[in-house]
C-alpha cells in the first residue's frame, strides 16, 4: 500500500472509514435549507453505503487517508479562524472584456470564424453564426423578434422565450449591416452599419445588432435590450462604424462600444445591456427554466454575485475570497443540463453538464498537440465535477469560515482520441462522498466525458475546501522532510541542455508550445538518468506574480493550476522527444495523449504568485515504438522553493506522424 501525506502527517490508506468518524442525519433535501455545521470535535462522513467495491479504489482509499491525518493536523492547530480576505475594490477582471468562443448551446455544431483565432480571455458568444451582413429585410426580421431566422438556428435554445427586439418600440433607422466582425476592431468586435436617421439611435441600434449576433439574450429568458442614446449632432444619413470596447455577463449581459461616424461627427461611447423582465428571477433555474445554471451563472460564480449563481445562501461569498470556478479563458464549463440532487444533500449526486470547445480557442493556437491539450481535459472534467459538489452546499455547514478550493488528486484515462474542436462536450459527473472537518471539507467524485453520445475521457477525484490555517500549514508532499530532486542528489551527473526558448523563438520550429503556453524555457537532460535508468528530463522557471493564470484561477485567491503544472511536465517530455530525434523520419508528426493509459496526480500544495520559482522532474519510465511512431510513459514531480508539492504517475506522451495513420 501506498504511503501518502497529508499537511505533514504520513498515513496508511485502508479503504474503510475511520473508527472516530460520526455519520451525521441527511438534512431535509430543500434548496433552501443548508446542513447544520458539524460538531467542531468531530469529522462528518456523507457518503452513499454500502460502498459498492467499484468504487473501492485510490480515490476512496485517498479521501479515508485524509480524513484521518486531517484531523489529526487540525487537533494541533490554532482554532481560531484568520479575519476574512479584503474585499476587492473591484469585482470586474478587465482582462475578460473581449472575445471568443461558443456554440448553440449543445444543440448543434459550433461555427468557428476559419483563420481567426480567440485570445485567451476573450468574451465566449453564447451563439454563432456565419452570417456577417445583412441587408434592411434582415434588420427588419430582428426588429420583429426573429433572431434565429437571421442568424441560425444556433440563436435558438430550448427553455427561452425571445423578447428582445432590435429597435424596439421606435424607428428603425438602420438600413444595412455591411460587416459584423467577432474579432474586429481591437479585438472585441466591430460593427459597420448605414442608417437613415437620427445618428445616436444608429450607434445604439448597432450595438444592439451585436447583442444579439453574439447571442446574448439566450442568458435570460424573455430579456430585452436597454440602452442610452447618446447625443450626437450631424447628418441623418451616413455609415456608423461600432468598435466594441467590452463584452461581459457580469452584472448582465452587455456591450460597451465606440461609435464613429463617417461624416466626422465626434465618437460617442454606447452602452447595450440585455435585462430581465421586472420581477423576474435570475437565480438557479430562473434564469432560463430548461437550465438549472447556464453561462451567466458560470460568470457570476467566477466573479461575480453567488447569491445569483449559486442561490441566496451563497451570498456571504460575493466579494471574498471563497469557492469560485476560474474565469476567463480557463472557465471550461458552460451549462447544467440535469442535476438529481438538493442543497444539502450531502451523499450522493449525478449531474450533466456541457462544455463548447470552438476550433478558434486560444489553447487549440497555443498547444504543441494535435487538438486539445492535456490541461484542458482536465480542468473541464474536474470544474465540471465540483461544480454541483458545491452547489449541493458542503462550505454552508461552516458559516463565516473562509473556504478555498483546492484538488487533491485524482486519475484520468483518454478512452479514445477525437478531435474535439467545434464539438459540445458533454460531462457526466458523481459526487460519491462529503466529509465535513473543522474549518475544512473534502469531496470525491467520479466523471466521464463524451461527444456525441460516446465516452472519450473517464476519471474520479477529490476536492478540499481549506481554512486559512489548513493552507498556512501545508507541509508538501513529505511531511515538512527534505525531498531533493534526483539531480540535486546526483550533482555529477552529466547535463545537456535544451533550449525551449531559442526553438519557441524561431516562429517555423514545429511541435512547439507556444503563447499563452509558454511554460518552460529550458530542459535539462541526463541521458540514462533517472530512477528507471531509462533518462531524466530537469526544468527551473521563474515565477512572474503578473503571470496570466493568476487573475483566472482565482479571483482573490490567485494560484497556479494544478493542471498547468502537470502540462508543464508534458512540455518537457515533448521537448525531448523533439530533440532526440524522434521526428526524424515522420512526414507529419504530431503529439497525442494515447489511449488506455490510466495516469494520476496527488497536489498537496500551491503556487503563490509570490513563491519565486517552479521546479519540475521527470523520469522516463517507459518508451514504446509502434509503427507509427512512440509513446514516452513518465513519473514525475514539481517543487515551490524547499517543498515537493505535485506528483505524477504514469503521465504518457504519444508522438506519431499523422500522414502513417
């Protein structure tokens, strides 16, 4: 059996709950009624019995491991909770005011805009369509209501009743629409329209063109469009061109632009924001009656108001550091199609949730992989996991204790590889268990993720909600111990370099991660190095606290993802690959994450923006030719400075050259 720690004390899993361990009664299963807190001497246990022996394995065996050396660690703490995070001046993350990526909703295929590519954070339009002109019979149509006969069926989604109008309840003077561009202008869209007509209504009426061209109103049933005109002097009739300044969900949908105007009348800010009916609700399932959370709430559990995406209960968190799901471009959930549980049921749920992966996304441009990166399976699977393990109520049972999420560790296999590029993911998702500890709770989950009706991707994992004290006193994954790296024990061993940098640097080099990326500069190699003797790959990076990922995972509680440091170990893999030659006789290699490889991960740490530097091994384990090309199978491990933090198991890269297949 495997030996693991847990903030500083080892322990021996045994797959059983322990003797001291208290099942506390099910609260009555109502949205409105959370669990009463557990009793802080005692650790509560929600988990479905008998526990079936499929679900007898190293995530169950983790979180009984845990909840005793938890609670032990606890016992020697100071139980006296720190005084809660400073609020933020802001809620708004500028840096998501923009473009990206999206789909109908999971009923029908995504249109990508071909050549064009979303940069990360870009504002995701909740429709698409490649109708990028319209002509005075068209305006007419939306000023009518018919927004999907315009723009497509993606513009329709089962649950909403389109109110919103174009124009509504004056004259439409827009007579053309001659270009609609979701990445024109400086990055967030653009409009070029003719009018005939007051040219402050003209400048509204475009930007509510683009309200709706990026398919806003399916957030709130029964929305409309609201907005200032802004005053302006000048001809009746000209061209206005709209250079989109914001997108954003948060408070309510809305477009911020500047209008320009052809005949040198001074430009003119305009606002479109898509508002609900007066008195209606926004909150779980109110917004669209078919969803019980879509992409509004996925924003405002990001960054915004809980109480609106998570339920009235949640409010204590809006503004705090508290449970959030990432924001920008690492927020990879999008909609909860069925969920069988309640607030504050505590034992057991299934959930489905869908995930649009566009073919413009940053990390399809980014990646050194043939489709979708690694992280990126994982960061959907797992936020869509948690996400309803949350909503179910865990942090509740603790009123006025900071909470912040963290990933324990789990396992995951690629059952097939598929090009998921234009595809809706669909992720169905198990919370198997809840253990409530003072100032802490830890949740298990099991989840598949499938296109089309067919399983790609299959895994299970364990979340922990943290108290201040539970974090401060992580000690890795050692128990406090020194555990150097396999270099650092071996100093004499011989080193080759190579420089990612250099390579990254010459924009022709192929097989190479890039932009927002960019997570190693150099590799370090000892050929026939390594615990397996088979060679050891080495890499140092310097942490910069203005580094991207730390405004996304997460607000007010910035760290590094798990997921990028288990791709920054498969960067270096790919690296050495590359550079011992395995490419040489493909005509078109290409990296893959091969099927039927079982891999896992344990975290028992964080980057902080301020920790100076990450450090990542691996060790070769296995390299198995094919007649299409290899697959490198590793083990390895990422220290902050003076602590191992992250592990890997059986982490397997695949290079093959696509033109043999």
């Amino acid at each position: 059996m495997t030996i693991l720690e847990f903030d500083g004390i080892a322990f021996d899993p045994v797959g059983a709950a322990p003797a001291h361990a208290v099942a506390q009664p099910a609260p009555t299963p109502s949205i409105a009624q959370a669990p009463k807190p557990a009793p802080t001497t005692e650790v509560a246990v929600y988990a479905s019995a008998p526990v079936r022996d499929s679900e007898r394995g190293p995530i169950a065996e983790l979180r009984v491991g845990v909840v005793t050396a938890h609670r032990s660690a606890l016992a020697a703490q100071v139980a006296v909770q720190r005084a809660l995070w400073s609020r933020a001046t802001s809620l708004q993350d500028p840096a998501t005011h923009s473009v990206g990526t999206t789909t109908n909703a999971g009923h029908g295929s995504i249109l990508a805009f071909a050549g064009v590519v979303a940069r990360e954070g870009a504002f995701k339009p909740l429709a698409r369509t490649d109708r990028i002109r319209l002509d005075r019979a068209a305006l007419e149509q939306l000023a009518a209501g018919a927004v999907a006969e315009v723009f497509g069926l993606g513009h329709r989604r089962d649950g909403v009743a389109v109110a919103a109008r174009l124009a509504a309840g004056e004259p439409l003077v827009l007579t053309e629409i001659e270009s609609i561009e979701l990445y024109g202008g400086t990055g967030d869209g653009r409009v070029v329209a003719r009018y005939d007509g007051a040219p402050g209504v003209a400048a509204r009426q475009a930007a509510e063109v683009f309200a709706l061209f990026t398919g806003m109103h399916l957030c709130l049933s029964g929305s409309t469009l609201t907005g200032a005109t802004p005053a302006v002097s000048g001809a009746t009739q000209g061209t206005v061109e709209l250079v989109v300044t914001g997108l954003d969900l948060v408070p309510r949908p809305h477009v911020t632009a500047t209008a320009s105007f052809a005949g040198g009348e001074p430009s003119v800010a305009v606002q479109v924001t898509v508002a609900e009916s007066v008195g209606t609700g926004v909150g779980p399932g109110q917004a669209v009656p078919s969803l019980l959370l879509n992409e509004f709430h996925m924003t405002h559990l990001a960054r915004g108001d809980q109480a609106i995406a998570m339920g009235p209960e949640f409010a204590e968190y809006t503004g705090v550091r508290a449970t959030r799901l990432p924001t920008g471009g690492l927020l990879l959930v999008d909609r909860v199609r069925d969920f069988d549980g309640a607030r504050g049921t505590l034992d057991a749920a299934s959930y489905t949730t869908e995930y649009d992966s566009p073919a413009d996304s940053w990390y399809y441009a980014d990646t050194a992989n043939d489709s979708m990166p690694h992280f990126v399976y994982m960061e959907t699977s797992l936020q869509a996991a948690l996400l309803m393990g949350y909503y179910a109520g865990p942090t509740l049972t603790q009123p006025g204790v900071t909470l912040s999420l963290r990933n324990l560790g789990g396992t995951a296999t690629v059952l097939r590889q598929v090009d998921l590029r234009d595809r809706t993911i669909e992720q169905s998702s198990r919370m198997l268990s809840t253990t409530i500890l003072p100032g802490s709770s830890l949740q298990t989950f099991d989840y598949t993720l499938s296109v089309d009706g067919e399983p790609f991707y299959t895994g299970e994992t364990m979340f922990g909600y943290f108290s201040d004290e539970a974090l401060a006193n992580q000690t890795g994954l050692d128990a406090g111990r020194p555990a150097p790296s396999w270099l650092a024990e071996n100093p004499q061993a011989p080193v080759r370099a190579i420089d990612v940098a250099a390579r990254r640097a010459d924009p022709a080099a192929p097989l190479c991660s890039r932009g927002t990326l960019t997570l190693i500069d150099r590799v370090d190699v000892v050929d026939g190095g390594g615990k397996y003797g088979a060679g050891y790959l080495h890499s140092l990076r310097a942490i910069d606290p203005d580094d991207w990922f730390f405004t996304r995972h997460f607000h007010l509680d910035p760290v590094i993802p798990g997921s990028l440091g288990v791709e920054s170990v498969i960067h270096a893999v790919q690296e050495w690959l590359v550079d011992a030659g395995h490419t040489a006789d493909m005509t078109d290699p290409v990296f893959r994450i091969p099927a039927d490889i079982p891999f896992s991960w344990r975290y028992r740490g964080q980057f902080l923006p301020t920790d100076g530097t990450v450090e990542l091994e691996a060790h070769i384990k296995a390299l198995h030719r094919g007649p299409h090309g290899v697959t490198a199978v590793v083990d390895g491990s990422l220290w902050k400075p003076g602590l191992r933090i992250y592990e890997v198991t059986d982490l397997a890269v695949e290079l093959v050259d696509r033109a043999a297949r």
